[in-house]
C-alpha cells in the first residue's frame, strides 16, 4: 500500500435507511411520550446539568432516533425535574431518562 | 310560520359582515354582542397584516354598512328553542325573538398568558402580550414598555401548540403577528435589537413570506429556534429569557427590556353553552364542530344552525370575512329550500 | 416585581393540610449535616405546640439515594416505602410527613404511580407481605415537614423572641429562599405555591418579619443533583450550578438563606468555601459567607433557642452576622462546646472565606 500522506475521509453522514433503531424502540414502548417530542429545547433551555455537562433530553431524544450512543450524555441528568415542567407536550422526562437508564442497564 | 330575522350570535368582524350580506339578502338580521363594541378583537387591534390596514378604519367601513340591522351590545343569549319551523329565543334584556336561523360568530378568546407561570405575565414589570402591544399601539399608553430599549424579545406560541395549557392546536396567526409587531418595534425604536424565539415559523398566507424577509433584510430581526424555557426578572427590573438555540444546540440567556407573549386563540368560555342550547356539537380542540372541515365549515350538524369565523377554529381577519359571506348565502339557500 | 401577581398564584397552589396526628420520617443525611434540625422539628412542632407527631425507630431510608443514583429499581424503593406505611399503619397514624424533599418526592411518585397503576400497588403488596409479613395502608396525606412548619408558621411568630429584622436599623432581613428540586418540579400542585414561585418557605419569612428575594436562578437547583456530586469526576458540574446561584443572588446582598431540602443547605453552605479557595471571592459582606439555614433552624432562632443547641457551629459558613442582626443572644465561648460542656474542638479555618 502506498502512502500518499493523505487518505479516504469518513462520512459523518448518517443513513436513515440503516440506523439501528433497537434502543429507541425500547423506549417508545415503556415511554410512549417520546415520540411526541417536536425538538423545541425548552428541556436543553432549563437544563440544570446543561451548560457544564451538554445534557440536553432533546439531544439524547434525537441522538437515539439517530441510532446513536446516548448512555454518556444520558449519565448527566441529575432528575431534578425542571425539564418536566417545560415540556410543551407534556413528556414525562423523568420517566423516559429513567427508562432508558433500565433499558442501558439490561444490556449491559 | 317563516321568519325572516336571522339572529346572530356576536358582533366581530365575522357577525358583522354576515349580518351586511343578509340584510342585502332581504332578512332581518340581528346582532346579538356581548361586549359595549362591535368588531370584537379587531376593534382593539392597530393595523392587519398583510397590507397593514387601519383595524379601526376596517371596523368602521363594516359597521357603516349595517344600517338598518338590529344590535343588541351588553347582551347575551338567555335561551334558545327549537320550534317546528325556526327557533325562539330569548335575550338577557329581556327582548323574545322568533328566528329562521341562527349564526354562531362568537368568535375566539386569547389564552390567558399569566397561565404559562413561568413566562412572569402580571408578575414581572415588563412582560406584555401580543394584545396589549396593539393596544399601546393605538393609545400609547403602557407603562410597561420602557422608553427606549435596547433589547425587545417576542415568544412565539404561548398557551397554542401546548399540551398542558390544553391547548394542542397551533394559533396559526401568532407568527405572522409577531414578524409584524417585530417589524413596527424595530421602526418604533430603530437602535433596539429584536429577538422571536420560535419553534417553527408557519408564513402560509399571501404576503406573509415577504415580511418574514423584510424583517431579516430590512430590519435585522434575529430568529432563535427554541421555545424560552423560563423567563426571570433581574435586580433592575429587566426580563431574563433562557431558551435553547436548538439548530446550534447551545443553551442562550437574553437580557431583555421588554417581552412580548403571542398569546394563542383559544375557544371561547361561552362556546360550549351556546352549543348546548341547539345541541350542536363541540369539536375536541373545545371550538364548535362542523360538519366537515373541508365542504361544510359553515354548516353545524343541527338544521338551521350556522357557523362564522373564529368560533370553528383560529382564522385570519380575510378567512373570516369570507367564511362570513359563505355563511350568508348558506342560510339563504336553506330558509328557500335549497339547503 | 407584581407582588399582587404572585399571591394571585400562590392562591392556587395551596393544600388542606390536616392539622394532627402525624407519623415522621426522618432523613438518611440530615443528622450528620445539620444534627439539630430534625430534633427542633418535634421540640418546635410537638412539645410547644403540642401537635400529636409521632415516629417510629423502626423506620428506614426511603431509598430515594439509591433510586436516584439508578443503582436499585423503582419496584425496591416501593417495596421500603410500603415498609413504611406498614409501620404507620400499625402506630395507628393516617398522615405521613416526611422531614426530606427527596423522600416526599418519592413518596408522592410512589402514590400517583400506584394510582395510575394499580397494578403495580397490587405486586408490591405482595413483595412487602412475602418480604416482612406485613400490610399496608397508603397514607391519606402527605406532607413535608415545610409544610407543617408552614402550617404553623403564625402560631410560631406569636411566639417570636427574634424576628428577621435587624434590630439596630429595623430593616426586615433579606432572606433567599431556596426550595429542593423534588417539593414541587414533580408535581406542581403538591407543593405550597407550586413550583414557579413556591410560597412554602416565604411565607415562613414573611411571617416572622423579613422580606423574601426573588433573584433570577431561584428556580435552579442547589448543584447536588445526586450523580453530578457522588462522582468525584462530575464535582465540578455541582459546584457551577451553586456558583451561578450565588452570582445571580449577589447584586440583592442577602442576610441569609433558607431551604427545606437535605442536600441543599449542605451544599450552599460547603460550597462557598470551596468557592472561595478557587476564585477569592466571598458573597457576604466583610470576607464572610452568606448563612445558610433549615427552616427549622430558623424557626429555633425565632422561637429564641440558643443557636449552639440548634448546631449552627456545624455550619461551615459563620452565622454570627446573621445573630447579630438578628439580636440573638450567644455565647461566642461556648460556640465549640457539646454535650456536657466538652470541647469539641474547633475547626481549622479556610484562607480565603471569614470564619468567626
């Protein structure tokens, strides 16, 4: 193989066609509400844990639709239910962040 | 017996132009208003997107057309029958009515923004809404709109498109509304930065895309994606917004003078009263149902029962007007039997 | 501010909170954090006023710790709280009050995901009988301490020997309150106030004569948040969330602080010193911190109890500038001394913060 100096670059490109979506079917069955999630932030906005840490419930939501690990980003939230309050569709956010924390847990 | 008096429930922008079409039809409409003004929410708004025309010329173009149609204002609807043919009806200043049809305009009701707590309405010094800024615009008077400030933020979606309001639907209008109230503050107070946090823009009336332009390339309006979260006030009074900015996916704090809450359109509280008189039907989103949205908006599932504006779901001011005339014809057609 | 606007809330926001016969639960922490605090309760709310509060020394944690900390399963906690309404069944108590936030919030989610899911109630009644033998009744009211304390906030002030006003100019003391995140985040209308602007705590301080700061973070969390202070690595996101509370509170210059949470006082106290040592800076006047109270503690200072016996020299922040304000009446010399007059020796003082 010859060594140009330079090589193929990887696409961050997702395929939508291809995501495993196994977590997230998890979820949607012992917490409904997350497909109802419409991306607005008001969860990421009053995030506690936010700033310092970049927990955001709508990033580990869409990160997971994307078939992405979210278990990291998920270890931040410190369920001080402000998102549930925000929330304009009513999402029971705790119960989803404690969800996916069981759905993590029986994989492991 | 045939009665040639159509009561009308409502003296908006919707009663008032069906009760012109009617009369020009030959009945006797009359317009039963529960407040001391004809043109509803109208009469208080300054000017109409798109063309920017004066709310109160346009008020008073409708009601010059109304001579010789009976208005009740102060009064409500007592009660409502059936009768074999048309319906009696009794007033709350005591006048009895034998009509062939009724025309629901009742109209809409801005949710109440000091509901969604955590935006500070009637608790913090300079949180206003989409209605008070109209009116400030017609009367200049409000003191919580400071004399020159430097950072004016709007909120789009306040109490629609939200759940736990119990409001699920979106208020369509407020979007456009904000752009336009954005566009007149930055004319008003040309050194002031204007912010719309918004979930999503929906422009999806005539002209509407263009002020969305205008108000980025003429006025340097700045368009956060993300609904604000909570809103607190600081030590000098002014408002301290905390949204997430979701397409860069950062949480943003703004400092604000002064903030605007679009308040939504919500059904009226007399909606399901008035529907119960005449057994009409009331739709899950709490406005009246129609018999389809599609063919039939005007028409309820009860005979003789007619539906105008607002009272079916939000509207514009030209949707109405039309609505109002449709519903003009649809009870001409049904008192010569060709309904 | 709209004073008007917030009470207009507040009427919404309120609970038929049942006058007696009371069965308490203490807290895993307090004890060590702030050792007086849950004695005062029962001395305030038992002995002087005579309530009929009872508690069992069989009673255990509630589990929130583990729960929260996601290192045992919802069905356990519930299995522990059923223990605890089996041990009130049996003292023959219906109204259960709790003296930790945590707890009342898990008590309360327990509740309404047994009602919404009875079957659920149904397996850990089986759980609590195969594991104990015992049987339960759910509570007919629950309560946090607070709200007791809230409760009883005006027969308190008629028995004011201090008030939070300072006694030299008859200025009321400005007094931040801070509510723990699991009162009321969770279900707004089991808190006094509701969550956006909850009364609990002020209307204690409005009560015995100080005036409450609204600040623009009174809504955030204290930054103990369980895994965010557990895990050493993630310290640093504790201590943010308490450094952006105070910023935000500073331009207002509070004389102290009152919270109804375990964690909370604990970490608004701690905290400042640990600011201090990595930024230099202090939040109250003259290099010193600003104090940080239980509601309890509060209380024994209105009620005129000595502060030594209410364990305020546990406090790493001094609350001699609070006393003072306040006219309490202590005994610099005793500050270190226990039981019996035995020195418990004094604490090493911090380079940066003011310690008396």
């Amino acid at each position: 193989m010859v060594d140009f100096g330079f090589g193929l670059s990887k696409s961050s490109a997702v395929r939508l066609d291809q995501v495993d979506l196994s977590l997230y079917r998890k979820l949607e069955v012992l917490e409904p509400g997350v497909r109802t999630c419409m991306s607005c932030g008001s969860c990421s906005a009053t995030c506690t844990a936010g700033p310092w840490s970049g927990m955001s419930v709508r990033k580990v939501i869409l990160n997971l639709q994307r078939g992405k690990d979210v278990s990291a980003m998920m270890q931040n939230c410190m369920l001080c239910g402000k998102c549930s309050m925000v929330c304009p569709r009513g999402i029971n956010t705790r119960h989803l962040i404690l969800s996916l924390c069981r759905i993590y847990g029986e994989r492991k | 017996m045939d009665s040639r008096i159509i009561l009308i429930i409502g003296g908006g922008v919707a009663g008032m132009e069906a009760a012109r079409q009617l009369f020009l039809l030959g009945y006797q409409p009359v317009i039963v208003e529960k407040s001391d003004h004809l043109g509803g929410h109208v009469a208080g708004w300054h000017k109409l997107f798109p063309d920017m025309m004066s709310a109160s010329s346009l008020i008073e173009t409708m009601a010059g057309g109304l001579d010789g149609v009976t208005v009740y204002l102060k009064t409500t609807v007592a009660t409502m029958n059936r009768l074999t043919s048309g319906f009696s009806v009794v007033l709350s200043n005591g006048t009895t009515l034998l009509c062939g049809a009724i025309l629901m305009a009742s109209g809409f009701r801005l949710f109440d923004a000091s509901r969604k707590e955590e935006y500070g309405y009637g608790v913090y010094d300079h949180v206003i809404t989409n209605s008070d800024l109209e009116h400030w615009f017609n009367t200049g008077e409000d003191d919580r709109i400071p004399e020159n400030p430097s950072h004016i933020a709007f909120v789009h979606c306040v109490g629609s498109r939200d759940l736990k309001a119990g409001n699920p639907q979106c208020s369509k209008v407020c979007c456009m509304t904000a752009i336009k109230q954005a566009i007149e503050m930055k004319e008003k107070f040309p050194g002031s930065e204007v912010w719309c946090f918004y979930m999503d823009l929906r422009l999806f009336g005539k002209k509407y895309e263009d002020f969305y332009i205008n108000a980025q390339r003429d006025h340097g309006v700045h368009f956060v994606r993300g609904r604000v979260s909570e809103v607190s006030e600081d030590i000098d009074g002014k408002v301290i917004l905390k949204a997430e900015d979701t397409l860069a996916g950062h949480q943003v704090k703004l400092k604000a003078d002064l903030l605007v809450l679009m308040a939504g359109m919500l059904c009226n509280e007399e909606t399901p009263v008035l529907a119960s008189m005449v057994r009409a039907d009331v739709d899950s989103d709490g406005f009246m149902r129609s018999r389809d949205n599609i063919y039939r908006i005007n028409e309820s599932s009860r005979p003789g029962v007619f539906f105008a504006g607002a009272c079916t779901g939000t509207k514009t001011v030209p949707e109405t007007v039309a609505e109002a005339r449709a519903a003009a014809l649809d009870i001409h057609n049904y008192l010569v039997g060709n309904g | 501010m709209i004073y008007q606007g917030k009470q207009k809330i507040w009427s919404e926001y309120q609970k038929e909170i049942p006058a007696d016969g009371w069965f308490y639960v203490r807290s895993c922490i307090r004890q060590s954090f702030f050792p007086a605090s849950e004695k005062y309760f029962l001395a305030v709310c038992r002995d002087l006023l005579g309530k009929d509060i009872y508690e069992s020394e069989h009673h255990t944690t509630c589990g929130g710790i583990a729960y929260h900390c996601d290192t045992i399963p919802q069905e356990t906690a519930m299995t522990i709280v059923a223990r605890q309404f089996a041990l009130m069944k049996e003292a023959g108590y219906k109204n259960l009050v709790t003296s930790c936030i945590t707890s009342f919030g898990n008590y309360t989610e327990i509740l309404e995901t047994w009602r919404e899911f009875p079957e659920l109630e149904a397996r850990i009644r089986e759980n609590l009988w195969k594991a104990t033998r015992r049987e339960f009744d759910k509570p007919e009211y629950v309560a946090h301490a607070s709200d007791l304390v809230y409760k009883f906030r005006g027969e308190i002030a008629e028995k004011a020997v201090n008030r939070l006003v300072d006694v030299e100019t008859g200025r009321p003391l400005r007094i931040v309150e801070h509510i723990g995140c699991h009162y009321s985040k969770m279900f707004p209308h089991k808190g006094i106030g509701g969550a956006e602007y909850p009364y609990v705590l002020s209307g204690m301080v409005e009560s015995w004569g100080g005036e409450v700061i609204d600040y623009p973070e009174r809504r955030h969390c204290c930054g103990f948040g369980f895994r965010q202070y557990l895990v050493k690595a993630n310290r640093g996101y504790s201590v943010s969330n308490t450094h952006k509370k105070f910023e935000s509170m500073e331009p207002y210059h509070p004389d102290a602080i009152i919270t109804n949470c375990p964690g909370c006082p604990y970490f608004l106290d701690r905290w400042q010193y640990v600011i201090s040592e990595q930024t230099g800076k202090t939040y109250g006047s003259g290099g010193y911190g600003i104090p940080v109270l239980t509601y309890e503690e509060l209380a024994g200072l209105v009620l005129g109890y000595d502060p030594w016996d209410l364990g305020l020299q546990m406090h790493q922040v001094a609350v001699e500038p609070l006393l003072d304000k306040m006219g309490v009446k202590y005994d610099p010399d005793a500050k270190y001394l226990g039981l019996n007059k035995k020195d418990i020796l004094k604490p090493g003082l911090p380079s940066v913060l003011k310690c008396c």
